[in-house]
C-alpha cells in the first residue's frame, strides 16, 4: 500500500476544490437567472403564475438539499434518463438556489417604499418602465448583501453532491480518508478548504451590509 | 365646460365607506383647497383623481376624458393630472435633474437634451437650479416638496393635485413650499389642494371645499367659509384648527 504524504493529501484536495468552486459558480448563476425570472413572474404576473411560483418556491424551500439531490440523481434514472453526477448535481443545486434567491429578491422588491411606485405611477410609468428605472434600482442595493450572504450557503451546499458519486471536496476527502484511514487529518484540511472559501465572502457580504445601512440608502 | 367635473362620487375599502356621493367642478386655472379632519376622505378623493384609487361609483370627466380605470394609461393620465405627497416620494437613487428628467424622456420620448431643459426650467421656476447634481438625501424636505413639484410640472398636467404639501415638513420650511405653490396659481394652475394650512387655504384658494364624513360638506369662497361657516360641523373645525 503507498504512503500519502501530507502533500499527496492536500494536493488532492485542492484538485478536488476546482470542481466544488465549478460546482459552486454553476448553481449560484443559474440559480440567479433562474431566480431572476420568478422573482418578476412572481412580483407580476397572473395570479396562477405567481400562485405557481410561490409552490415551487416552497417546495424547494421545504426538502433537503440531499433530498433534491437524490430525486435529480436516481429519480431520473427511473425515469429512464440517464444523468451524470455532473448534471443531476447542477440542476439539483440551480433549482434550490433560485428558490432562495427569489424569495431574498422578493423582499428586496418590497422593501421599497410604496410611495415609491405610486410616484412612478402618477408620472405615468408603466409596470415595467417603474420596475426598471425606479423599483429595480433600489431592491438591487438592498439585494447585494443577502445574495452575498447566500452564496456562502451554496458553496456548502455542493457538499452534499459527494452523495452521488460527484467528486468535489468532500468527496475526495471521503476517497482518501477511506485510503489513509485518517480521518482527522483529512477532514481538518477539508473544513478547511470550505472555510477559506466561505470567509471571505461572508465578510464581504458583513462589509457591504454596514456600507448601504451605515450611510443609509441614499 | 370645467377641466374636471365629478359627479356621485363612491369609493368604499371593504366595509368602510370612505366616498358617499362627491360633487365637484373644478375650472381651468381655479385654484381649490379641501379642508376637514382626518378620516373625512380628502386623501382618497384626490387619489381617485388621479386612478391611484379606482372609484366604485359615479363619473370622474377630466376635459372631456371620462376616467374608469381604461380610458387612458398612466402615461396619458400623467399628461393631465399632475401629483404631489406628503412624503415627497422622489427617487432616492436618482439626481434632482434625473428625477425630473425621467419622465418626460421615458413615457413621452422626449429627446435628452429637450427633457434636460425642460427640466431646468421647472427647477428655476421652483427655485432648485443650484441643486440640481444633488441626491434628494442631500436636500431639505421642503427642497425635496420642491424638486417633486417641479417633477410634476414637467409632465405638463392640466391639474396639479397636492396630497398635504407641507404636513411632513419642519415649521420654518412650510413657507418655501407654499410660495411656488402660490406662485403657480397666480400664473394660473389649476391646483386641488387637501391642506391643513388654513392661511393658505384662504388667501391663496379661489375656493374651500370642507369634507366631513365622505361628503362634501359646505364650499364656498375662502371670505365666507371662513367668517360665516352655516354649519356647526364647520364652525366646530374651524375653531378647532385656527
């Protein structure tokens, strides 16, 4: 049996941290495309639109990641598609991230100010023309400090595609420690990995927060 | 013909009544002050004016239009009925040329250089051009209430509708706001204004309309209202206000 170094440990890990980092940027801007057209089917549309999107929202909202990730994983497989690791785990993570980010923009949108759409309103601004130029601008500011936030949650959340066999850094971390047998040391640099991931945006999310409340929103 | 002729007016929200049967003529370039206490339905029957509410029943004509939630869009109504809030409600996020500028360009495709000077405009009639690279943060409330009238003029309304001009504002700011508002009126503006400011409303209205309990109540020239209310419901608000 060969010997792992340290080096051979960590070396692994980083390798295997590309792919949680991929994994990561795929669900967050999918899940903000995603997220972006229910959030303005949700704020305008017809009443069974938003009705729809409000259950889609709760649905994904109310199960496990781990859940969602298995459905996408083995449910399609029943159904007779066959998915990769790579594409059950992207369209998994997507659907759950937009569920969230809609509802973060949801309030976004309305925390602004009603007066704010009847003045747009009486200068003769339709729906759309008020959203763009006066609604949009202002839930956008509000908007970057909890999507920051979030992102920390969805980098985690890629944790959970080691389940089905997708190799980011835990999963790698799984395959070594099952390799080495130790477990401490692995999972040590694995937290660690995800941290150096997570701290800093969970300080810039802090920093921007104290930057839109702290001047006050001009 | 009057620019706005409302006839019957009724606009209830659930169980509560707050209209029950509004008439009123307003003429070109007349300039009417609506008075009462809270509650009597002087906010709503202006928001109705302007289909920020829409009336259950009667007509709202508004030269020559009928106004029933269709007839014109907000971009053709905004032509005809100019706003002004309490709150001001300008956009935070926008200067005092840009609020201005953003309607006239984005729902009457007027060019940029155009809205820019019509903008100007306003704002020197308003007294805010040195103002106007400034975010309304940066700004007074009763510069805000002026860069809002000065929004609203630049629509070109037939009727500027003001919703409590200068309630939100501080005591030594009041004057300012009411001097563009007299202003406008002595260039021949036709304004309806639901006021607390009773001086104002004497001096500068060609007539006060008192509402009470969703209806109108008595109207009549400032001199007479004022000095001889005929009924007590008036008299008692007067006394209670002045």
């Amino acid at each position: 049996m060969t010997d792992f170094t340290t080096w051979d440990i960590v070396r692994n890990l980083l390798l295997a941290a590309r792919w949680t980092v991929v994994l990561s940027l795929i669900a967050f801007i999918g899940g903000a495309a995603v997220g972006l057209v229910l959030t303005l089917l949700r704020m305008g549309g017809l009443r069974p639109v938003r009705w729809l999107v409000r259950g889609y929202v709760d649905l994904f909202q109310g199960t496990p990641l781990l859940m969602q990730l298995f459905l996408a994983y083995f449910g399609a497989a029943v159904l007779g598609f066959d998915v990769s690791a790579w594409t059950a785990a992207s369209v998994a993570l997507t659907l759950f991230t937009s569920a969230f980010l809609c509802d973060i923009w949801r309030g976004c949108v309305e925390a602004v100010p009603s007066g704010q759409w009847q003045a747009a309103r009486v200068l003769g601004l339709n729906y759309l023309q008020s959203m763009r130029h006066v609604i949009l601008p202002q839930a956008l500011r509000l908007a970057v400090p909890p999507t920051v936030g979030f992102s920390v949650q969805v980098i985690k959340g890629t944790a959970l595609a080691s389940v089905i066999g997708f190799v980011e850094l835990t999963k790698a971390g799984t395959m070594l420690n099952n390799a080495t047998f130790e477990p401490f040391t692995i999972f040590t640099f694995v937290a660690l990995g995800y941290f150096i991931l997570c701290y800093p945006l969970s300080r810039y999310a802090r920093y921007l927060e104290r930057r839109l409340y702290g001047a006050g929103i001009r | 013909m009057a620019l706005v002729s409302v006839k019957d007016l009724h606009k209830s929200f659930g169980e509560l009544e707050v209209l029950k049967g509004i008439d009123l003529e307003v003429e070109a370039g007349e300039v009417v002050a609506i008075i009462g206490r809270s509650g009597s339905g002087k906010s709503t029957f202006l928001r109705c004016l302007n289909q920020l509410e829409h009336h259950d029943w009667g007509t709202i004509q508004l030269a020559d239009q009928r106004l029933d939630g269709t007839s014109m869009t907000p971009g053709e109504l905004s032509q005809n009925v100019g706003m002004v809030f309490q709150s001001f409600n300008l956009f935070p996020h926008k200067s005092v040329i840009d609020n201005v500028m953003l309607a006239p360009v984005v729902v009457k495709q007027t060019p940029k250089s155009e809205a820019r000077r019509i903008a100007e405009e306003v704002l020197a009639k308003v007294g805010m051009s040195d103002k106007i690279d400034s975010y309304p943060a940066q700004l007074s409330g009763g510069q805000q209430q002026r860069v809002a009238i000065a929004r609203a003029l630049a629509m070109n309304p037939k009727v500027l509708l003001c919703d409590e001009a200068t309630s939100a504002l501080d005591p030594e700011l009041v004057g300012e706001v009411l001097r563009v508002l007299e202003d406008l009126a002595k260039e021949g503006m036709t304004l309806i204004l639901v006021t607390h400011e009773m001086k104002f409303a004497r001096d500068v209205s060609h007539r006060v309309v008192f509402m009470h309990q969703g209806r109108i109540h008595e109207s009549g020239p400032p001199e007479t209202l004022f000095t001889r209310p005929q009924t007590p419901e008036l008299a008692q608000f007067i006394a209670s206000v002045v």
